[in-house]
C-alpha cells in the first residue's frame, strides 16, 4: 500500500504560479512512477505530468514549458511546479504513484487561476 499526501493547492491569478506537493508512505525507488493528474468539473482525469522510477519526467503538451515535475528522494516527495498559470489550468489536481501493477491516488488539492 502506498499512501500519498498533497499539498499545496489555491487560488492564483493568471500568470501566476503555484508549488503541489505529494508526499508518499513508501520510498520513491519502490514505485514505478509518480504523477500529477488533473480534472475539472465535467471533462475526465487527465494526465498532467509524472516521473518514472529512473527519474525521466514528461509531461502534456498543454503544460510543457510551464509545468516542472521533480522529486526529493531523500523526503519521498514529488513536486509540480507550475508557471504562467491559466485559467484553463483549474482542475483538481491528484498525485498518483504506481506500486507493484497497483494504482494510488491522494485525496486532491484545488487549484483555481483567476482571469
């Protein structure tokens, strides 16, 4: 089991930026990857960015070029931030790690980019 924990979540206006958090239980060479998903009200959960076990990251193309994923290994922690935010950009935003063919998820931190 892997539990994950983010933070970091609000309100911003647009051309601003915010740092997410997600904190996993285990350590981030166990999981197969970790990733940033999003989704807004009515539209499916999409995929953000993630970073793999050896630390390659990519991202959607709708993001690339504002969004930054990385991680801290020593704190099992991956980060996502996010520059030049849009308002296009509001969405619940998910952590998600992938542990042994399982899937995980956090709970989900709002973010909201005011025009």
């Amino acid at each position: 089991q892997v539990q994950l924990v983010e933070s970091g979540g609000g309100l911003v206006q647009a051309g601003g930026s915010l740092r997410l958090s997600c904190a996993a239980s285990r350590s981030i060479f166990s999981l197969s990857a970790m990733g940033w998903y999003r989704q807004s009200p009515g539209k499916q959960r999409e995929l953000v960015a993630r970073i793999i076990n050896s630390g390659i990251p990519n991202y959607a193309d709708s993001v690339k070029g504002r969004f930054t994923i990385s991680r801290d290994t020593a704190r099992n922690t991956v980060y996502l931030q996010m520059n030049s935010l849009e308002p296009e950009d509001t969405a619940v935003y998910y952590c998600n790690a992938r542990y042994v063919g399982d899937i995980y998820w956090g709970q989900g931190t709002q973010v909201t980019v005011s025009s």
